[in-house]
C-alpha cells in the first residue's frame, strides 16, 4: 500500500516568488492536513481538507493557501515567499478523526 | 487552546539502557493522544496511539499509557537501541478541534553503542 507521497522533495525559492507544493494521500483517505516544521516554531498545523472542503486552519497569514482535489490529492501554495518561509512542509492523509495521520517525507523549501 | 509540552533533549543513553520521555498535555474534554518518530531527513512516522483514559498504546517496545487524572501520556521502553535514535514528537487530537493535531516540541533521543 503505497504511502503518503509529496512532490518536490526539495525547492529553493527567491524571495518574492510563489511555490505550489503536492501531497497524494494514501488511497481512501479522505482527510488530508498541512504542517510546517521549522527548528525555532517546531510542528505547526497549516490546514486540513476534507471531501474538498478546508475544514480546519491554523494561524498563519493569507499568503498561505491549499484545496484538495476530488481525488483527495491535495496542494498548497505560498505566494510572496519570505525568508522566514524556509522550512519543511509535511502533508499528512488520515482514515478519520481521532485515528491519527500518517505523514509524507516532506518537501523542503528554502527560501534565499 | 490545546497545548502539549514534552520535556527538552536531547536525551543521551547507552544502549538497552531505559527510557523515559515525560508528555503532558492541556486540552478540553478527552483528546486522542500520539506518538510519533522522525528520523533524519524523514517525515513523522506514527509510533504509537491511546484514544480513551487508561488505554496503553504500544509498538516495537514502547508504550505510553493515557493517564486522565494526571493528564500525561509519558513514552517508555525498556531497553533501546542505537537504531531508537531520533526525534519523538507527543501529539493531541481534540474533539472539538476536527482532525487537527497539536504536537510538542519534541525530544531528541541519541543512543550511544
């Protein structure tokens, strides 16, 4: 069973641009979220879709976007990237609430 | 809001020595509760998990049990290894918060030969 996959696994950005990064959940997971990890803020959660629908997201400024596509497959854009955007984005596909995520490798962006 | 706080590496141990990483958490109602690992250069990898108060979540000899009364969920295992080395991350799931996760800071574990 294949797992949760993100594409690219790595990205160096100019400061400025926009990126668009992509994560295929694991196959009938439904429930897709974003995380990013940086060093100094550790995990934080982005954004979790549901059936296409952004069901949940989390405190972060509106450069930050995503949706999820009818096939679960999910991606999120940051436009405007700042220096401070470099980090490791981590995209997660769960079975249902309270049953845990099972993450990617993660895309690692940096941003120069 | 939901918070967890797990206690600061890195922790260093000798081999088949045990292990302890103490995870307390602050959330309404009863969450799920997790543990994941990551190795270098990899995405988190779901260890082990408790949904209910004293349920006893276990994988390749860890456990943690989910402790209500003292609201912590603390990792152990009786003897590592140096392939244990990584990072553990203790997570929440809410019941109000939809399917979003609120992880700690995370404890990184290093196992010397």
């Amino acid at each position: 069973k294949a797992g949760v996959t993100q594409t690219p696994r790595y990205l160096i950005k100019t400061r400025g641009q926009q990126v668009t990064l992509s994560c295929s959940p694991i196959s009938g997971h439904r429930s897709v979220s974003w995380y990013q990890q940086t060093p100094g803020q550790g995990l934080q959660f982005l954004f979790e879709y549901f059936s296409e629908t952004q069901r949940n997201k989390g405190n972060f400024p509106g450069r930050f976007s995503g949706r999820q596509f009818s096939n679960s497959r999910s991606e999120m854009n940051v436009s405007t990237l700042e220096l401070g955007d470099s980090a490791l984005y981590l995209c997660a596909s769960s079975p249902g609430q309270g049953k845990g995520y099972t993450f990617g490798s993660g895309t690692r962006l940096t941003v120069v | 809001g939901d918070s967890v706080t797990q206690m600061e590496g890195p922790v260093t141990l000798s081999e088949e020595a045990f292990l302890t990483i103490n995870c307390t958490y602050t959330a309404t109602g009863y969450p799920s509760l997790f543990w994941y690992v990551q190795y270098p250069g990899e995405g988190l990898q779901l260890l082990l998990k408790a949904t209910k108060a004293d349920d006893k979540g276990s994988n390749k000899g860890f456990e943690a049990t989910y402790r209500k009364e003292t609201t912590s969920f603390h990792l152990e295992k009786g003897s590592v290894q140096v392939s244990d080395s990584a990072v553990y991350f203790c997570a929440l799931s809410g019941r109000n918060a939809g399917n979003m996760l609120t992880f700690g800071g995370g404890t990184r574990l290093m196992v010397k030969p």
